[in-house]
C-alpha cells in the first residue's frame, strides 16, 4: 500500500515536471538569441508563482565584459536577463543556493536529429522513458526538477529557517556570464553576502546522479600559423602554413601527454582528465595557391588548482619550444590568442557539509550510495567556489555523454529522483 501511494506521488511529480520542462524546452535558448532572456522571463514567472520573492536585472554588459575577472563569453549579447528568487526563511540557519543554466548549444546539423531539437518527444530508449530535445539533458531538465522541488516544498507547507535563493542563469554554455552578473550585480544587490552565509550550493547539471565536486578548466585558444604565398605550381619556393601546423600539433599532443600523467584522484576515472583539442582549422582562400596563414582554434584543459595564468604559460612554452625546432617557425613563430570561455578549475572540498548533506539524502530516497568524482569539463561552480568562496556540488539528471549531441535527452526516471533529492537536501540543509 505505501509503494503504490509513493507511486502515485511520483506519477503526479513527474507530470507536473513534463509539463513545465514541455514549455521551458520550447524555447530555443541558444546563446545571444532573444530567446535566452525568453527562457529567463519563464523562470521568474515560475518562480514567482510558486511564492518567492522575484528580483530580475538587465546586465551592464559593457562594464562586466570589462571587468579583467570576466570568464568570457563565445557569443555576442546586447542583453543579458539576471533572474533571482529567494525564499526567506525564520532565521537560524545559513542560506542554500540553486543555481542553473537556461541557454543551451546550437543543434548543430538538423538531419541528424530524428526532430524538430526545439520540439520535446517523448519515447522510450532502452526501456525508459525519456523526453528529448536541444536542452533535456544540459540542462532544463534539472532546473526544472530543481524547480518542482520548491514547488513540493512550499505545497507541503514547509517552512525553513535559512534562506533558499534560486538563480536561473544565462551564458553558462560560453563562459559563465550570468553567473558572474549574479555575483557581481545580483547579489550585492538583493541578497549581499556581507550580510547572509550561504552554507553552499547545487547545480543540478547532468551528473547522471552522482555528485562532481571538482571541475578541470577549459582556455579557449586561438593559433595564427604563417606560411609565404606562392603559386601552388611553385610550391617549394613558398612555406605551407598547413605543414607548418604538422609539428605544432604533434607538439600539443605531447604536451597533453605529459599533462595527464599524474592527476588528482578524483579525475583518474577519465582516459584524458585535461584533453587538449582542436576544433575548427582554416587556411588558405584559393586552391591554387600555397597558403600563407592557418588559423586553429581549440581548447586548454586546466589541471585541479592550476592557476589559469600559469597554464596560459606552460602552452606557450609548448608553443615555442616547437616553433624553435623548424628553421622556419623559428624565424615566424606561431601567434597565440585566448578569446571566448575561459574557465579556471574548481573545488569544493569531499568533508564540505553540502556533501555531506547531499549523500545522507541521495542515500535515503534511492537506497544506493553517492558517488562523487571530479569532471573534465567547466561549469559555472568554479565561479561561486573561486569567486565568493560557496562549496558547490553539481549533481542531476541525465548522462553528460548526450549533452550537446544529436537527439539529447533526459529520463523522466531520474527527473522524480533529482526533484526529490533536492527537496530533502532543502529540508536537511536550511529547515
């Protein structure tokens, strides 16, 4: 009798969960689209219908993308919506932050998907349901769960002593700009930290249930290659830039190498725990000339702890140190620009009390242990632990291995789990 009535409840959470993602994954938030800020507008509306208290801010691009501290951003923006709700409690204990992205990745090449990417199905994969669309996975489905757990709260009359402040963010995808807006106009502004401790925050990626405390960093690069033009009948008198890139990226593929040899614990699960990679090359603008100019863009892994300056300077010994072995590159070295998302690590201690609360919780509601690791990716808990000092967790719905691709999804299972181990983890944390 009590399965089938916790049954029931779930069934009820997870339609009301299907409902409010349904409308929230309908919204093509790509980065710098007006649709991100309709995708904010959403959350405050839902925030404030479920009885918090509603704080929104146009961002002063100019003065953040200004700010020598700002992470970067990939995209250009001419707004930026800054959402925050706060739930105020009786007093008596510190605050508890939620904290989450709206926008999402392009979809990238449409004929690979099975449909619209901003259209959610519902299907089975594997015997489980899931809903599928640009953003399921990374990551509307757990804001939302997150969401439906304030919304269990407040419908189940609980009161809390600490404060709960949910943060909907833009900008998360290229670089962390909302985020770094909620520290720097947000807060001080409706919430100031001087005055109130957050004991730490959850970020309710997808994490497939497990929590990641740590995350590597990311340095978006840029490599200028210089040739010397010729017609390409006369190939020999000219320089390729596209051979003169050969030693360069054989020289990143040691250096990764060596990178990766020894790291910390918690990133040993990963084959590569700090990849370097490059994404897009382009040279030349006639097929019958040499070219005379390669561009290489791509991505830095940051080692756990490692300054991001420091890294910037180990790449460029990297850099030079190949120039220095070709007579050529030796004479016209490769240029080196960092531009768009530049993600330092993060940590947050394992013994931190958000851990510790997460995993008594996560343990009580699905009978199994928390495992907890570190990622090789960046999020934007590298900006509340470095920036404010918050210990932050990411943990949620859905396998990160189908973020960002063709026909993402999330299953509408771990939806039920994640808004139920955040309500309990509310409850444990600030009630």
């Amino acid at each position: 009798m009590a399965k089938n009535k916790h049954d029931n409840q779930d069934l009820v959470l997870a339609t009301a969960i299907i409902e409010d993602l349904n409308d929230l994954l309908s919204i093509a938030s790509m980065g710098g689209s007006d649709a991100e800020q309709q995708a904010q507008e959403f959350m405050a509306k839902h925030l404030h219908d479920a009885g918090l208290e509603v704080h929104t801010w146009d961002m002063d691009l100019a003065r953040i993308t200004a700010d020598p501290q700002f992470p970067g951003q990939e995209v250009e923006r001419e707004r930026g919506l800054g959402v925050l709700g706060i739930w105020r409690g009786t007093g008596g204990k510190p605050a508890l932050l939620i904290n989450g992205h709206t926008d999402v990745v392009p979809p990238g090449d449409l004929k690979a998907w099975s449909g619209d990417p901003f259209t959610p199905r519902h299907t089975s994969i594997n015997g489980a349901n899931v809903i599928m669309a640009r953003g399921a996975c990374d990551m509307k489905g757990g804001l939302i769960a997150a969401l439906a757990a304030v919304k269990l709260l407040r419908e189940s009359g609980f009161t809390p002593q600490g404060d709960l402040l949910f943060a909907p963010v833009i900008g998360e995808e290229d670089g962390g700009l909302g985020t770094y807006s909620l520290i720097t106009e947000g807060l001080p502004r409706f919430y100031n930290l001087d005055d109130h401790h957050v004991m730490g925050a959850i970020i309710p990626e997808p994490t497939s249930l497990a929590a990641i405390s740590a995350n590597g960093g990311a340095l978006t690069f840029r490599l200028l290659v210089h040739g010397a033009a010729i017609h390409a009948s006369r190939r020999t008198e000219g320089v390729s830039a596209i051979e003169k890139f050969y030693p360069i990226y054989q020289a990143l593929e040691d250096f990764e190498m060596k990178r990766n040899i020894d790291v910390d614990p918690r990133m040993q699960r990963w084959p590569i725990a700090y990849p370097i990679s490059i994404g897009t090359v382009h040279s030349g603008d006639w097929a019958s000339t040499v070219p005379d100019l390669l561009i290489a863009e791509g991505r830095f892994g940051v080692a756990l702890g490692e300054d991001t300056a420091i890294a910037q300077q180990k790449f460029g010994e990297c850099i030079s140190q190949a120039c220095s072995r070709d007579a050529w590159l030796a004479k016209n070295p490769v240029e080196i620009q960092w531009w768009g998302g530049q993600f330092a690590s993060g940590q947050t201690e394992p013994d931190s009390q958000i851990i510790k609360n997460l995993s008594t919780v996560h343990e009580q509601i699905t009978e199994m242990s928390l495992e907890e690791y570190g990622a090789p990716y960046g999020s934007d808990l590298r900006l509340l632990t470095g920036l404010v000092g918050i210990p932050t967790v990411q943990y949620g719905p859905g396998d990160a291995g189908v973020a960002h691709a063709p026909d993402e999804y999330v299953q509408v299972s771990e939806l039920v789990t994640t808004a139920r181990v955040i309500a309990e983890l509310i409850k444990t944390s600030i009630g």
